[in-house]
C-alpha cells in the first residue's frame, strides 16, 4: 500500500552576529516571497574600473521593516561583509592586503516603515578587486530575508523564471510529463505552492522529489539536471510490469527443464499469464480515471533557499 510522507514544513533559520549587530533566528513553516530587482544581485564594473553606481526601488513589504539579513551568512574570512545598522543592512568589500587592508563601503539597503531601496555606490576598483570579485559570487546565488516588526519574515529574491507545461497519459497510460528549468538540480528544495480545483494531499515540500494524492491518484515530482518530472505511480502497473517479466523469465527456462520440471514451470506459468490478464484489466479501470487539475511547483536552492524557478503543471486525463 503506498504510504503517503508526513506533510514537511518548509524552515529558514539564521542566527549571526554583523560587527557588533545580531541577526536573529528566523523560523517560519512557509516563508512569504517578494520579488526585487535582478540589479541588486549584480555589481558592474565600467570601463573606467568603476563600480557603476545605481539607487534601485524594491518595492514596498506587507508591513514595517525592522532589519534585513543576508542569506547564506559570509564565511567569517570573506573579503566582504554586511554591516545591519538601524534603518539598513550596508554592505563593505575589502582588499585584503596584508598589512594595509582598505575598506570601501558599497551600498546596501535602506528601508523606511514598509519602503525598500538598494543603493551601489561608485567607487574605483583598484585594490578592492577581490572583495567585488567574492561579492559578485555571493550574490550570484544569495537572497536576503526581511523581518518585519510583527516578527513576520519575507524572503527576497530575484525575480523568478516560470514555466508551464502539460502531463499526459503516456503509452502505458499512466499520467506523466517534464518541464525545463535552467539550474534544477536533484538537490533542490521542491514545493508545492498550490493546487487547483482538486487538493494537493501529500508533502508541501521535499529536497529533490515531492510525493502526494490528486483525486485518489499518486504522483511523484522529481527534479533532475535542468528538468522537473512529474510522474503518476500506479501500484497495479508497476505489478504488472513485474509479472510480465516473470513471464518471459519462465518462458525462456521452460525448454531447457526436464519433463517433470517443465510440468510444474508451465503450471506457475499458466498462473502468471491469469494473473496478467486480472492486472491488465485493473490497470485499465485505474489508468482511466478523469483527472483535470494544476499543479504550482516552486523549486529553490535547498543551501540558500533562492528560488531557482516556479512550473504550473497542467494535468489532464
């Protein structure tokens, strides 16, 4: 009988302290998400070995900001660091020479009640290029998480890829289909972000694969190199398959038994090809229920929770 997984709860907690500031732990089951420009994740050089500098508007949050946070925290031996002060989280890069370290202020964030800006400052490149170089790596693949004074957090992040596409009967007749998504990895965190018109009963989240009912069927959602696959799992299919291959087994052995030997093979045979036949029919009767739904799917970097891409599945049977 298949067993349906506990239901998991998504979580992103951090804890660190930022030159004398501490960030505290967030917790939350299903941290709310808020898009903010792709700029804030680029640092650009121009051709005059400057940081081109840049005041970026990231909207406004459900509430009153009370800090921001980056998320992974820096290694403690980076050659950058975030700096939260009292209305923003700046951002330093530093040229790590040994013996005359030079420190140069960056940006950051700036925030008032609910209002959101990123700022990059201008500056020469020269004997800070390997914290810009570490900074722009950081923030290749980082987001940032924002507490409110409710203590409510909501996760930033850029502005997602989404996708769509369709699962359908296959030969077999189970439901199955497959979407691209650029940077899907078997190690990324899978969620199901919505279901409708018919309830998603199952995991809400799963590293690499997520499993649950739609109207009584099974399906499995699993992430590869690049792709999302959402198969449907029919238990008398799989079944069947097996007593399939036990037929064609037996059928190969049979003409090298003895008399006595075959006699008995040929009788389990006989049984197999009935239980076939029962299987079959069953995997006719399950592969034939209607189903019409969608499936929302969101994946995200299980390390640093940065949504990578989000897929409506349309499922039709």
């Amino acid at each position: 009988m298949c067993r349906v997984a506990d239901i998991a709860l998504l979580a992103l907690t951090m804890a660190a302290t930022l030159h004398g500031a501490q960030v505290q732990a967030v917790t939350q089951s299903t941290p709310r998400l808020h898009e903010i420009p792709p700029q804030v994740f680029e640092l650009k050089v121009d051709g005059f070995k400057q940081v081109v500098g840049a005041t970026i508007d990231c909207g406004a949050l459900p509430g009153e900001i009370a800090s921001i946070a980056p998320h992974p925290i820096p290694k403690k031996d980076a050659v950058f660091r975030f700096v939260a002060g009292e209305r923003g989280l700046a951002v330093e890069v530093d040229s790590n020479a040994k013996g005359r370290s030079r420190i140069v202020n960056a940006g950051g964030f700036r925030f008032d009640g609910p209002a959101l800006t990123w700022n990059t400052n201008t500056f020469p490149e020269q004997g800070v290029q390997q914290g810009i170089k570490a900074l722009r790596e950081y923030l290749g693949t980082c987001c940032f998480v924002a507490t409110l004074t409710d203590g409510s957090t909501i996760l930033l992040h850029p502005p997602v890829r989404k996708v769509s596409g369709r699962a359908i009967p296959n030969a077999e007749g189970a439901i199955a289909g497959s979407i691209e998504i650029p940077g899907l990895t078997p190690e990324t965190q899978l969620s199901i972000v919505s279901a409708a018109p018919i309830v998603w009963e199952g995991d809400a989240t799963g590293v690499g694969s997520v499993r649950g009912l739609l109207s009584g069927a099974m399906f499995e959602i699993v992430g590869r190199v690049g792709v999302l696959e959402i198969r449907e799992r029919l238990p008398v299919l799989e079944k069947l398959k097996s007593v399939r291959q036990r037929i064609a087994s037996d059928r190969q052995l049979l003409p090298t038994l003895n008399p006595t030997q075959r006699e008995l093979l040929q009788g389990e045979l006989d049984a197999s090809i009935r239980e076939e036949a029962d299987l079959a029919e069953r995997v006719k009767t399950e592969a034939g229920r209607p189903i019409s739904t969608s499936l929302v799917v969101r994946a995200a970097s299980s390390v640093t929770g940065r949504v990578i891409g989000e897929a409506t599945i349309e499922i039709k049977r």
